[in-house]
C-alpha cells in the first residue's frame, strides 16, 4: 500500500513514495520519538490523556511482537504510528450512555495513533486511517472502534471523517481521567471485501 504524493519542501516540490508495514523492532527508536512528541502536545493542549506514563516502550514491543503495530513511512523515515487489534478490547465490555452498534460481530480497534511531529498537518493521519481500514477489511473485519479522550479533539476529528459514530462512554486504567470518547465504524455487509494472500501473483509467475 504506497502511494507518491507531493510535498513541499523549502519552496521546492519533491516526490516521496508513502506506505504502511508492519513496525519492526529496529524501528522502536523512531516510535517511541513520535510517541513521546505526541504525549508532550496533549499535556501542551491541556490533556490529561498519555500523561501517566502509558504507552511505553515495553507496550510498543508487544505490539511489535503480536505484530499489530504498524508505521507509516514516508521517504524511508517514520511518519505516523498505530496499533490495530483484531482481537477483543477488555475495556469494551462495558460502555455507558450509549450502546455499540454492533455489539456481538468482530471488529477491530484502533489504539495508540500518533504522528511525527514533524509531519503534522500534512494530511498523513487519512493515509494512516485509511490504509489501517484496509488491512482490516483484507481480513473480513467489517466493524472498527476506536477510544479517545474527551479533550483529544484532533483525534475525534479523525474519527469523525473517517465516518466513526459516537457511541458511548468507556473506561480505561488512566488514574486521572478514565473516561473516553468510544467510537465505532460498521462497513455494512453491501461492502464486498476480498481476502488475498501472499501466492495471488503465482499464475502469473507459473507463465513465465
């Protein structure tokens, strides 16, 4: 998944190729700036969310390990980050004011997105999104979720163009504040989705 976009730099327009993969361990650095970057805009803009502590290198190293954290690479630099789990959320089990759309089918959740400091405004937070429904949806999930603290208004606006619903009131282990915003996308079944593996080019090479 790579697309060539255009970007600005100094006046000049250059070409860069953007994909997303699966994070590597190499790569734990290079998230862990943009995750620490990410921590110091929310306290910066008076959120208490990420401020304990939490997500720490050690979370980042299982994600990599169960392989669903995933990077976004932009000219062969890490630009964004994101955890996609495709297995259920313990702190969706019980949800206030509200109630899932789709309470009893598989989805996926969406945690820990952040982008590189250096790269933020450039719209790369839709490429991130949009390439993570994507993987989702080449695996049969058609029902996304995502949780966001009431403060974190870059990231409701991300789930709110992307066509994420309000759903409810979560909890979540942050001593200072466990409320979040909890999100849901459902993909309806008039979405055909396509699985793929890795011997779909085979037919091809077998003519060679």
């Amino acid at each position: 998944m790579s697309y060539n976009r255009n970007i600005i730099n100094q006046g000049r327009i250059i070409m860069a190729e953007i994909y997303l993969r699966r994070a590597q361990l190499q790569d734990l650095t290079a998230i862990m700036k943009i995750i620490d970057d990410a921590k110091e805009l929310l306290k910066k803009n008076g959120s208490p969310q990420w401020q304990n502590g939490y997500p720490d290198q050690e979370t980042f190293t299982q994600d990599i390990v169960m392989q669903t954290n995933w990077i976004l690479i932009n000219d062969n630099k890490v630009v964004a980050t994101a955890t996609l789990q495709l297995t259920p959320e313990p702190t969706y089990r019980n949800i206030t004011q509200g109630q899932w759309q789709q309470p009893d089918e598989p989805y996926a959740t969406i945690h820990r997105v952040a982008i590189s400091s250096n790269y933020r405004g450039q719209g790369l937070s839709k490429l991130l999104f949009s390439n993570l429904l994507t993987v989702g949806q080449m695996q049969g999930i058609k029902n996304f979720r995502v949780d966001t603290h009431r403060s974190n208004k870059a990231m409701q606006h991300i789930a709110e163009n992307f066509n994420f619903k309000k759903r409810g009131i979560i909890k979540v282990n942050d001593q200072n504040d466990p409320e979040r915003l909890a999100y849901e996308l459902n993909l309806g079944s008039h979405h055909k989705l396509t699985r793929i593996n890795n011997n779909f080019m085979q037919p091809l090479i077998d003519k060679l």
